[in-house]
C-alpha cells in the first residue's frame, strides 16, 4: 500500500509540474506576442502616411503596407492552419485590404490580437495538438512560434523601408 501510495503520489507531482511549466511557456508566449504587438506598432506609427505605398527597396519588393499586410497574414494562416480556427478575414489581408496607414495598421494589429487571444484559451493538451502547415506535421505550440519567427523576420525587413523614408525605425523592445 506504501508503495502504491508514493507511486500515485509522484505521478500526481510530476503532472501538476508538467501543467505548471507549460502554464508559464504559455504565459510567457503571451507576453511574447503582447511585446512584439507594440513593437510592430511602432514601426507602423513610425512609418509616415505616404509612405506606406510609395517605399519599396527594389521594383520586386513589396511595399512597407504590402510587407506589413503579408506579416498579418502569416498571422492568421500558421496559427489557424494548425489549430482550425481560421482568422476573420475572406482572403489574404494583402491583397483585400487597403495599403492606407489606418487600414494598414488596424489589420496587422487584429491580427496580433487574434494570435493573442487563441493563445490565451488554448489549453496545454491544445498546445500539443498536431495539424499540418505547407505538408509539415507540426503541433499549436511550434505554429505559435513559427508565426512568431515569420512576424519578426517581416517587420525586421521594414528596417530598410524606414531608412529609405529618412525614419529611424524604434529602437529594440526585448522585454
């Protein structure tokens, strides 16, 4: 019975540390995405109204609202893609939305807020749900994290669109 006893007594320990640590990743994800919100407003704000469709670094290169709407849309598609609760858009933001400052920025920013609030409900067994992105079998947590690398490498890229405009971008937002 002793034994019995301790063998429950581990498994309920090592399940309420393994609830607890994913708690705390998931919190700090949140934070996370709440950090990299701001930051990416900054550089909207940063970036002046006229800016937004005549800046492009090269002819093949999207434009500073084309970039920004794109960062949106990899948004919605790598987390809804994984956990099946698709973003609130009919089609690609980048191409149904219109590149002016204000639109440019509420829909990036809704797209933020549509990753945070998925984020915030998703329990930890969600977390490790599996769906498929582009052919690759991937869980919620690494599509989370996948659409985070994808909006940190596009509004890394709107550096030199800034720069082209005479803005200095915002200076690094790490905590």
């Amino acid at each position: 019975m002793k034994k019995l006893t301790l063998m429950f007594t581990l498994l309920v320990t090592a399940f309420i540390c393994t609830t607890a640590r994913a708690q705390v990743n998931k919190d700090q994800m949140i934070a996370d995405w709440q950090r990299a919100k701001s930051f990416t407003k900054a550089y909207l704000d940063a970036m002046p109204a006229d800016g937004y469709t005549s800046v492009k670094p090269t002819p093949e290169m999207r434009t500073f609202a084309g970039q920004m709407l794109h960062l949106a849309d990899g948004n919605y598609f790598l987390v809804g893609s994984v956990t099946g609760k698709p973003g609130p858009l009919k089609g690609s933001a980048e191409q149904t939305i219109a590149p002016t400052k204000e639109a440019t920025a509420k829909a990036v920013l809704d797209s933020y807020d549509y990753v945070i609030n998925l984020l915030q409900t998703m329990t930890p067994e969600q977390m490790q749900q599996k769906g498929k992105v582009e052919g690759a079998e991937i869980t919620a947590s690494v599509a989370f994290n996948k659409a985070f690398e994808h909006q940190t490498h596009h509004r890394g890229q709107t550096v030199a669109y800034l720069r082209l405009k005479g803005v200095t971008p915002p200076g690094e937002m790490l905590f």
